[in-house]
C-alpha cells in the first residue's frame, strides 16, 4: 500500500513537470519496465566476466610463438573488432541460432536463450577489444624481465603468469576501463532480439504511451549512474595495483 | 560542489523540460498554414504492403496509407509532402511541427488520445492475426499461454498477448525480424495486423507454406485513426469531414480493393451507412 501511494504520488508530480509517467500505475508496462532495470544489471554482471576472462585467454593466444593458437584468434579478433555489434547478434540470433535449433532437432531442444546469444555476442566483442589492449601491454613488458626470468629457469606459461600478465594488465587497465565502459552501453543491443533489457523495456512502452522524452531522461541517467561505478572501481584498481616506483 | 548549485541544476533541468512539453499547447494555425503553404505534411510508416511500401522497380511509395494520403491532400486542394516515420519517431515528428498529421498504422487508445488528438471517423479497422506453423496443433488465442509470441515493437498486441491470454511476448525490431525469428523456431507464432500477414502468406505462398493463420478471430479489432497535435480542431474537423467524404463515396473502399486488403467489412459498412446520409 505504502509502495503504491508512492507510485501515484510520483506520477502526480511529474505530470505537474508535464512529464507522463502514467504507466507506473499500471500492471504490464510497469512490470516489465521494472524488469528491465534487473536484466540490465544481470547482463551487465554476467558479461563483463565473460568478456574479461575471454579477453585475457584471446591476448595469450595472439603472442603465442604457436600459429595453429594465435592464427585462428587473429582472424577472429578483425572479424569481430571490424564489424557492427548489432549485425552479429542479428546474424548470431537470427542465423546461428536457427541452424542450432536444426541440428540439435528442433527449437524446443536448443538451450540457447536470446540471454545468451547477448552476453556471447558483446561479451566475445569486448573481449576482442581487452585482448588488443593486453597484448599492447603484454609487448610493452622489457625483454630483459623475461630474459632473467627465463634465467632463473621460469617454463614459458610461468613467464606469462607470473610476470607478462601482471605487468601487462596493469598498463592495459584504463584501456580495458574504457572496453567495459562500452561493453554496458553495447548491452543495449539486446533489444534487437527482445531480450528484455531495460531499452527494450523502454521501447515497448513508449511506442504504446508515447512517453519517448521520460523515458529517455530514465535511460541516460540510468546508464550513467552504471558507467559512473564502472569507471570508480576502475580507477580503484589502478591505483590498489599501482606499483609504486615502476610508473604504472 | 554545494546544495544551492545542486538545486539551480535542477531547477534549470525542471524548467527546461516544462518549456519543452509546453510547446504542444499553441492556437490552431495548422488548417491556415497547410493552406498557406499549399501542402500537406503526412508522417507515414512504410513497414510494409498492403499499408505502406516502396516499390522496389519505382521507387514509389505505395500502399492504402499513402493513397489516404494523397485522397486527403486533394480533398483539402492542396500537395501531399510525406515523411517517413518510425513507431519511436512518429509522435515526436508531430509534435515537434515536422508532420501536419500521421497516417502510421496507429489505431486509438485511450493513452494516445491522452497526448494527441485524433480524426474521429477511422479509415480502417485493423486487428492482430497469428502466424503459426501448420503442425503446431494451435487453435486459438488460449493456446498460446506459456509460449513465445514474437511482435513487433511498434505494435500494440503486446499487452493483450501477455494479460489476457498469458503468453510470453518478444517483441522484435520490425515484422520482418518478427517472422525470420517465427521461422527460425524462436517463437511459436508471429502477431501481426491480419491483412499484412494475410496478404504475405498469398503473395510467397512457396516459402511460408508450412504456415497459416488458424485463429478463428482477429486480436483486438481497433479503430486506425489519423492522429494531430492537441488543439487543433479545425484541421481535425476539416479531416474529419474529407474522410467522411471519401467513405460516402466509396473511394476508400475502392483504395482498400485497389491495395488489395482482404478485410473490408468495416469499410463496407462505412460505405454503406454514410452514404445513405
């Protein structure tokens, strides 16, 4: 009951702004707006693991000495850097997935969600773009560090654990920042795909209440407020893994 | 950064968007400046025949909205100037002055008639029909409660799909999405406006021949009507009248058979009872 009071008394002081927020009062439109506030953050904290991880396995595989690794990343690396994010999950959604559905027999036995087709699309995406930047860093590392570690008898993976990534990801973190910051933003493809992101949300209602002004006030601050965090705890990092006389 | 800064910005921002929404409240100058200027401007969404389409040997754009169109122009003796609109553009187009009026698949509710005003005659009357795949075994409406339903985001099916008849709606960019995600699997029907689909499953009978439209009955017949910025009565009175005009005369019912709508009931009863006035 509180809530509910709540919600009309809102409306009523936006619609004296002129702003018509009406269809908070309502069951549907209200419910799946709310939801795709949720989706949003799911997405959000589901992806940028993905796109990390991913992003980290990628940049090994690029200054691998070993073609049959680095080759075929290389090519997926410029298909998916050079193409629009949209377009791949369309064709993912739409294509991909349609020939999953055909060899697993039928769309009633692909566990493939449009959830998931999202988190691969933009998630691979991101990663594409942290592995350019892990591999900028990866190089930057001085060949005398991993000659003395190859010295003191490191095999090539203990080099790259123990002191290529570590360095390499402290001078790739504001580009791996900026990858994230546009990673949240990408996550509002999804709506291509009805994946009920909080766009998609925003879509549905506004193309019945044409209300397109509130709700893009809502959406701005929305995705700011994300990006606001992302950037702080970015910046956060940075300085906990600052190593203090080594400039990074 | 203090409170009183804090509190200018918000004012600042309040007062701006009050200046915005003001603007759709002006004297009714449209009916004088469409004469004036000679033209009319139309908002039209071309999503497809038989309602709006670019000819792909002409490039023409064609359909029963634009014929509308252009039946309405010649009425008021004046030219047709058409813009073409999308369903998240077409309100702001109109009201922020690009568009004189919408002819864009918009059928009244009673939201819309909150924030716009309408032609109180409609040119048509249009409901939602299913697509489904002939094995599905899908009968009615019922039937699809727990299952995906694939719309487009433009369209207003979404809520009665979902609260009426509990189905989960996924709601793609446009019709064409809507019915490859159809094929694809990925829902079991695709809702659309009947005389759309209708004519698509004729037209490439070869590809779509393992679907059809089974439901007995149309969702949500509803009234399309021409919609205009609030307060403008005398252009909404003078498009009332002309599609008055083009009822009684049956040209609107010659454009619906010339567009190739296979519904026209409503527009033969308009016909009819019109044209006895």
């Amino acid at each position: 009951m509180q809530d509910m009071n709540l919600t009309s008394l809102f409306i009523e002081l936006m619609a004296r702004l002129g702003l018509n927020y009406e269809f908070l009062a309502t069951g549907y439109e209200a419910q799946i707006w709310r939801d795709g506030f949720l989706t949003t953050l799911y997405l959000v904290a589901v992806t940028i693991p993905v796109s990390l991880i991913v992003g980290l396995i990628f940049a090994a595989c690029l200054t691998s000495n070993r073609p049959w690794l680095s080759a075929p990343v290389r090519g997926f690396v410029e298909l998916t850097r050079n193409t629009p994010t949209l377009v791949q999950l369309m064709f993912s959604f739409l294509v991909l997935n349609t020939v999953v559905s055909n060899m697993v027999g039928g769309a009633q036995n692909n566990p493939l969600s449009p959830f998931f087709w999202v988190v691969a699309v933009v998630g691979l995406h991101v990663a594409a773009l942290h592995a350019e930047a892990i591999r900028g860093g990866i190089e930057a590392v001085p060949s005398s560090m991993i000659e003395a570690a190859r010295g003191m008898g490191f095999s090539p993976f203990e080099i790259m654990r123990y002191v290529q990534i570590p360095l390499a990801f402290r001078s790739s973190l504001p580009a791996i920042v900026n990858g994230l910051i546009s990673l949240v933003k990408s996550t509002t493809v999804g709506n291509a795909i009805a994946v009920s992101e909080i766009t998609y949300a925003s879509i549905m209602v506004w193309t019945q209440r044409d209300n397109v002004v509130e709700l893009m006030i809502v959406l701005l601050a929305f995705f700011s407020l994300i990006n606001f965090v992302v950037a702080r705890v970015g910046s956060w990092v940075e300085r906990r893994l600052a190593i203090p006389g080594y400039g990074l | 950064m203090s409170a009183k800064l804090t509190a200018k910005i918000v004012f600042g921002l309040a007062l701006s968007i009050t200046a915005l929404s003001g603007t759709q409240a002006s004297a009714d100058s449209t009916l004088e400046r469409i004469k004036g200027r000679g033209k009319l401007t139309v908002g039209l969404i071309l999503s497809g025949a038989p309602f709006g389409f670019i000819d792909p040997k002409t490039q023409e754009q064609k359909g029963y909205n634009v014929d509308i169109a252009k039946a309405l122009a010649a009425d008021l003796g004046v030219e047709l100037e058409s813009v073409t609109v999308t369903p998240p553009n077409r309100v702001q187009f109109l009201q922020q002055g690009k568009v004189d009026i919408l002819i864009a698949n918009m059928q009244y509710t009673e939201e819309r008639a909150k924030v716009l005003d309408y032609v109180p005659t409609p040119y048509d009357r249009a409901g939602g029909a299913a697509v489904v795949r002939k094995d599905s075994g899908l009968k009615d409406w019922a039937d699809l409660k727990g299952k995906p339903v694939c719309i487009s985001q433009g369209s207003n099916y979404a809520q009665p799909l979902a609260e009426e008849y509990g189905a989960i709606v996924k709601g793609l960019p446009s019709q064409p999405e809507s019915l490859l995600a159809l094929q694809g699997g990925n829902c079991v029907a695709a809702v659309h406006v009947g005389a759309t689909v209708g004519l698509l499953l004729q037209d490439r009978a070869d590809e779509w021949k393992d679907f059809a439209i089974p439901f007995p009955n149309e969702l949500i017949p509803s009234d399309s009507v021409i919609w205009l910025r609030k307060g403008e009565a005398d252009t909404q009175k003078a498009l009332d009248e002309s599609v008055k005009k083009l009822h009684a005369s049956g040209k609107l019912l010659e454009l619906a058979k010339a567009n190739r709508l296979l519904n026209t009931k409503y527009l033969e009863e308009e016909n009819k009872k019109l044209s006895a006035k």
